[in-house]
C-alpha cells in the first residue's frame, strides 16, 4: 500500500459522512449524504439499512472524485451509531427495517429482563438504547423474522458484509448492542440467549484498527477507487470521537452535543455504576465509561420547529438575550427516558414554570439549560462513582457549534470546554486509527482546540441557585411518568 490517504465514514443517525484524510490529519476532500429515519409507532424509530450503504457509497465516491488521483487512497475505516441493528437472511438482505439505538419500544422487555446480572456481564445498565432488550421484543412480536434471520449486524457489521463480503465488526462495536461480556471480550452466551438469539447469528470479531478484509472489486469500482483497499475496524461513534479527542488523559472528559449528548471518559479498568454505562476502548484493557442523554441537539431542533416556525437564527439570537434560568422556565430533557443516572424508560420531559411572558425563545433558552443541568448531574455522579474529578470538557456535535449552547454548558458546570476545530471528530478518530494501521505517526491527528469557552462567574452563580430545583424535578414526577407512560 503506497497511498497516503485513508477514508473515513460516519455513519451516524442522520448521515453518512465520508473524509479522505492524509498522515498529517489534512482533511483533502469531504462529502455528506442524508440518512431519513421512520417513526412509526410512538417511541419507534427504524432505518432502512440499505441506505446506510447507498449513503456510504454516494459519500465515499464523491469525495474519492474530488481527489487529484484516488490511488491515494491505501484504506477506509469506519465508525457509525451504536446500538443500531438490522436483522439479514441468507443473501445479505434486511428482512425488516432497522431498529435505531434511540428507539424505545422494548420497555416491557427492559423491566423483565433488565437484571444486576446482566449490568454486570455487559456493563450496560438496564436502558431503551442497548439493542439486547430490542432484538428480544422482535422475538417476542416478530418471532418468525429472528428465526428466519441469517444473521443480526450493528451498522459496521452491515457495511462490512456490503463492502468486503464478510460479517465482522470490531469488539468496541459488537459491544455497544449489550450482547457482549466485557471481561470475555466476547459474545455473551447468556446475554445472547436471553435476547432469542443463536450464536451462530452474530458476526466474527476482530480488533479494532485491524483490518476485516479487502474491499471487494465491486464495492471498490462502486467507490470510485481504481483496486482493492482494506476495510479497517473501526469502533463506534462515541469511542471515536473520543480516540480522537485525546481524552484519556486525566481529569478530561469528550463531551458529544448530537441528536443525544454523550460524556466519556478513559478507565483502565471495567467498573460498573448507574452512573455511567461502560464501554469496550480501543486497546485490550481499555475502558469508556459514559454518561448519556437520549434528547439534546434533537430536541432544540424539535423546539424550534414546533415552536419557533423553524427560525433557528431568530429563536438563538432571542434567547441570547434573556438571562440565566429563561425567567424561571426550567426543562426536564427526557424526551427520550432517561438515561444517566436513573435509567428510566417510563421517563418523559418535562417543562415547568410557564407564565405569559414566555415565548418560543424562553423554551429554547430553558431547553440548551436543562440539558446543561443534565449534564451537571451526570458529571457529579460519575465523578463520585469513580473518584476521579472531571476538570476539563472537550465538546463536539453540533451544539458544540452553537456559541450559546457552549457557553450555557461552561456557565452551568462551571468547566472549561474546549470546542474541538475539526467538524467530523468520530471521523477524525476512525481516519486515526486507518493510519496507525498503515504504519502512520497517530499523533499528527491529535485533537485540536478551535477555541475555548470559559465560565462566566455571574452566570454560573446563577445556575447554581437553578440546580437544586432541577435536581429535584425529576423525583418529583417520577410516579406521575410512569402513571402517563401507559397512555403512549
């Protein structure tokens, strides 16, 4: 392999986005195409798994055609949204569309089967995103479909079978459908049983930043690239974004403001907690501990559209204005449960406080602030769990892209964050890691800072007086939840 560039897709939820990316962590060439997901039924969310690969391809091909010779290109690697799975017959074909990691139809299934012991096999408390509880409600509604299936793949697994011909992922992937026995770095009998699977169903493993296989000639002529190139394992987009970010030095923490918002730090160990979920790392005896929130930048946008006629510019630029705590509107972000630190299904959002001085800007500003006091939760939780303060943040996603969201997040935690210069940092991380598999320094890709924003003290002193409420909102209506929850 002469070439100098590696490709790197996300797949993530709502694109696939492709990045050539040379040794010196130099973006050369870049291209997006859309991903649409369907929502059924309430708290269903689905994909068409082969648009996952027709968007791959359509990203890849461009940005391969914007290159001055795509013989440059000695490796792709992938990274993608985790939890995600589809179901294929023998052929390689979906039998049915996707099921999506924010999808929350399983929640019976979560309080039957939802056990101490399979938090501690998996390191995945009992939640809507692992696909365990998902795969064992199809078992359950759609018994013939898992039977019939040839095999179940996370997204990796899926584009790996499309481009090289064979099913395999990587374990940091394989990891996140909480199907996997952290200690084993394998499949989980239990788990596996548990959810009405066979073995036989699940893809082959392999390291992550090994290669799975070539690019098949015909995946490789789709793609725009002139021979076979390897397909590196890649890890799953939080991990990435992590790798790339640099986080495990001390006292950091990669903070994601996606559709949800997901906080990890580095653990060279696989401790347990509700305060986090725990995640395979890149290396043998690499850990993530992550805290997550299934609602964030989906829903400021879903606030600005159902409340602000779609005009993000006009609700940010009001709500900029308005001072700390939205003139007491305070937020509860569980749109989609609640995750960290108390894993509840039945959980939904929550705004109180209303008074007709209030407008669409005062619930966009109340909803950037819940998440903020999310996160400010979390952080307290995880760093009492694991006695480890968490002094710095470094922030990606696209509210990291919002000057008022960051600044919210500083106020509120009173942390520094750190906004990463690079758009596609989970890209970043698996460009990364096809380089050190090419024999590249990995250090040229180290993170960078594009800028940082720093509390203001006022702000934060303001936000302290708004925690203690929020803290207290969600025990509060916990029973009233669970009461509405039956109803959805």
């Amino acid at each position: 392999m002469t070439g100098d560039l590696v490709v790197a897709v996300d797949c993530s939820t709502t694109a696939a986005k492709a990045v050539a990316v040379d040794a010196a962590g130099t973006v050369v060439a870049a291209a997006t195409r859309p991903l649409a997901t369907a929502t059924p039924a309430v708290g269903f969310h689905e994909q068409d798994a082969t648009a996952w690969y027709s968007a791959t391809v359509g990203a890849v091909a461009e940005a391969v055609a914007a290159l001055d010779d795509p013989a440059r290109v000695a490796a792709v690697c992938l990274t993608h949204q985790r939890e995600s799975f589809v179901l294929l017959d023998r052929a390689g074909a979906p039998l049915r569309p996707a099921i999506l990691w924010v999808d929350s139809r399983a929640r019976e299934e979560i309080a039957e089967l939802g056990t101490p012991a399979v938090h501690a096999t998996s390191g995945k408390p009992p939640d809507t995103t692992p696909a365990l509880y998902k795969l064992a409600w199809l078992a359950r509604h759609e018994p013939d479909h898992v039977a019939a299936a040839a095999a179940v793949a996370d997204v990796q697994g899926y584009l790996a079978l499309r481009l090289t011909g064979r099913l395999a992922t990587s374990h940091a992937s394989a990891d996140t459908l909480g199907l996997f026995a952290l200690a084993e770095l394998d499949w989980s009998p239990e788990l596996v049983a548990l959810a009405g699977l066979r073995p036989d169903q699940l893809p082959a493993l392999v390291a992550a930043g090994s290669p799975i296989a070539d690019l098949t000639p015909e995946a490789a002529a789709a793609l725009g690239l002139p021979g076979p190139v390897p397909l590196v394992a890649g890890i799953g987009d939080g991990q990435s974004a992590g790798l790339a970010l640099g986080v495990a030095e001390r006292g950091v923490a990669y903070l994601n403001l996606g559709t949800s918002m997901v906080c990890g730090v580095s653990c060279g160990e696989a401790l347990t907690s509700p305060a986090f979920r725990t995640l395979v790392g890149v290396r043998p005896g690499d850990y993530v501990l992550e805290t997550v929130l299934n609602a964030a930048a989906y829903l400021a946008s879903w606030a600005v559209r159902e409340f602000g006629a779609g005009d993000l510019a006009a609700v940010q630029a009001a709500a900029a204005l308005l001072p700390p705590g939205a003139e007491g509107l305070l937020t509860l972000p569980y749109w989609n449960a609640a995750q960290t630190p108390y894993w509840d299904p039945a959980a939904r959002g929550a705004v109180v406080g209303w008074h007709g001085r209030h407008t669409a800007a005062h619930l966009y500003r109340s909803v950037l602030e819940g998440v903020a006091l999310e996160l400010r939760l979390q952080l307290g939780e995880l760093e009492r769990a694991t006695g480890t303060p968490v002094e710095r943040l470094r922030a990606v996603g696209g509210g990291a892209r919002s000057p008022l969201w960051t600044q919210i997040v500083a106020d509120v935690t009173g942390r520094e964050v750190a906004v990463m210069a690079d758009g596609e940092v989970s890209a970043a991380g698996a460009a990364l890691l096809g380089h050190v598999y090419l024999g590249h320094d990995g250090a040229a890709l180290a993170w960078r800072s594009g800028h940082v924003v720093v509390p203001d003290r006022r702000a934060t002193a303001a936000y302290d007086g708004l925690y203690e409420p929020y803290r207290r909102l969600y025990p509060a209506l916990k029973d009233v939840m669970a009461l509405l929850a039956v109803r959805a």
